[in-house]
C-alpha cells in the first residue's frame, strides 16, 4: 500500500526557512517521479515543484529561486526546502507520486508564515 506522510510544517515569520520531509513506501521510490502541492485556505490545491527520477526540477514561478526539492533514494525520501518565505505561502503542503492512476493525497503538513 501506497503511503506518503508529510512532515516539517510549522509557523515561521516571514523571511524564515523551513525544510519540508515526505516519506515514502509501498512502491519502488527510485522510479518515479515526484511532486509537492499546496493548498491555501479557501483557494484550489496548486502545483508548487517536481523532481524526476533522475533528479532534474521545475518550480513554479512564484517559489524559483526560494525553494528547492530534492530526493533521497536511500531514504526514499524527497524534501522540499524553503527559503524567505512569506505569508503568501501559508498552506498545507503535500507531496505526490507522479503515477496514473493518483494517489490518494496524504494528510499533508501545515505551513504558517506569519509576524
């Protein structure tokens, strides 16, 4: 069974870092690439970065430069760091295989940027 859990969320004031875990098992991790997603409150769930199984990235627009993902295959394991955040990344983020059929979406972790 498929399992992604999400952790590494907390309240940061603006400027701040946080670094972002999922972890993975119930699928062979090194093949698959994979992805992490946001959800601001009352807005739709938004594609925020990707890396490939061979560990080549995109952002998107808002967060490149700030945030960068990576993967551990040992660990089966892939992160998402975050720099100079801003209250306009407070949302619950989550992290995603990328497969068809989806995943069910994990319960996500909870990032607050605030004074």
């Amino acid at each position: 069974q498929v399992q992604l859990v999400e952790a590494g969320g907390g309240l940061v004031q603006p400027g701040g870092s946080l670094r972002l875990s999922c972890a993975t098992s119930g699928f062979t991790f090194s093949s698959y690439a994979m992805s992490w997603y946001r959800q601001a409150p009352g807005k739709q769930r938004e594609w925020v970065a990707s890396i490939t199984s061979t560990s080549r990235t995109s952002y998107e627009k808002s967060v490149n430069g700030r945030f960068t993902i990576s993967r551990d295959n040992v660990k089966n394991t892939v992160y998402l760091q975050m720099n100079g955040l801003t209250p306009e990344d407070t949302a619950v983020y989550y992290c995603k295989r990328i497969t068809v059929p989806p995943d069910n979406w994990g319960q996500g972790t909870q990032v607050t940027v605030s004074s």
